[in-house]
C-alpha cells in the first residue's frame, strides 16, 4: 500500500479488496504448531477442543486490509472452503484424499 501510495497516488479509501475462495478455519488443520510463526499469526492460529490447531487465513487476510486503511465496506472475502467444495481445487484434500490435484490463477489489474 505504502509503494502504490508513492508511486500511484493510491488512497486505502479507494482501494476495493476482494479474496476469492480459499481454505476455511475449519478444514485448516493442525497437529502440532512446529513450523508455524506463532508471532506473525497470533489469533489466527490456535489450538482447538479437539486439541487440533486450525489457521484462520481469511480473518488474517482481513486483518491486514484492515491495518492498511482499506475501508471494510471495500472488501469482499469468499465464503467458500475450498477444502469442502469439489467445485474447487485444493492441495490440502488433494493430499487428505489421494484425488489429483489441480491449480487455479488469480487476476489483478488497476483501473484508472
């Protein structure tokens, strides 16, 4: 944000934000937190009743819009679980189910 500040005149205000489907907190199982930077993602991962840590991707990806002055109302971030929706790839079940697994791109473009 900072950069395109700089160099583009960009306003968080006028930013719009959107993450299409990814992982769910829910499928975004653990068994031990070795690995895992506990510092960068804090809250957004934690062990659970099932003692069973789960990452919160999509709240962290809320978070950091957040912090960088995105307004809320400006971001959109999908519901969908790839991990549960076959309609969608996912190496995590890909790996759970020996299915093949697959990719999917993203775009991004400035408009003026």
């Amino acid at each position: 944000m900072v950069k395109m500040s700089i160099q583009y005149g960009t306003k968080p205000n006028d930013v719009l934000m959107s993450s299409g489907p990814s992982i769910s907190r829910s499928s975004y199982i653990f068994g031990t937190n070795q690995g895992v930077d506990i510092t960068f993602w804090g809250q957004y991962f934690s062990l659970n009743n099932d003692n069973k840590y789960r990452m919160d991707i999509k709240a962290m990806a809320l978070k950091q819009a957040l912090s960088l002055g995105i307004q809320q109302s400006n971001i959109a971030i999908s519901k969908l679980d790839t991990y549960t929706n076959t309609s969608y790839y996912s190496h995590r079940h890909s790996m759970a189910t020996d299915e093949p697994e697959g990719r999917f791109a993203t775009l991004v473009f400035m408009g003026p």
